[in-house]
C-alpha cells in the first residue's frame, strides 16, 4: 500500500458491540478476486480487546480496493494448499 493512515486512528474508541477498548493492530486478509485468492499484508485494523470485532477504517478500505483493482505487479506469489470436506 502506498498511501498511509493516521497513527492512533483508534485510540479511545470502544467497540460498538461490547464497550470494550480497541486497539490498532497489523493483520493480514484474503479476498477473491475473479475467481483467485488475493493476500494483503500488513492491513491496519482496529481490533477490540474483549471480543475480537474487527474495525476498518473508510481510508484502509478504499486503498486495499485501489490495490485490488489496479494493474501493478503483485509483490510476490506464493502456493496455497487447497483442501474439500
């Protein structure tokens, strides 16, 4: 990603389900796009420390949709092991 977000976006905010305290974290997500798995690493997300609820800030959500949508040249690639039930 090459825009970047605010530190402290979280700080002193509380969870809408719990009230619980969240804190800002990295994580990393999947997404299919047109029938492939995509990986974003080191997304910035609000995650509250009594119930785990995820929180994504508008300004994250729209560069992780500029990412997938554009045309640059992934990172890297790497294999993911496939398994049915």
């Amino acid at each position: 990603m090459n825009q970047k977000v605010q530190a402290g976006f979280w700080e002193g905010e509380r969870c809408e389900y719990c009230g619980g305290l969240i804190v800002e974290k990295k994580t990393d997500i999947t997404r299919r796009v047109k029938k492939q798995l995509v990986l974003i690493e080191d997304v910035p997300v609000g995650v509250c420390k009594e119930c785990g609820t995820r929180y994504y800030s508008a300004n994250v959500l729209k560069i992780i949709a500029e990412s997938i949508r554009s045309r640059n040249k992934a990172k890297r690639h790497i294999s993911v092991p496939v398994y049915s039930l």
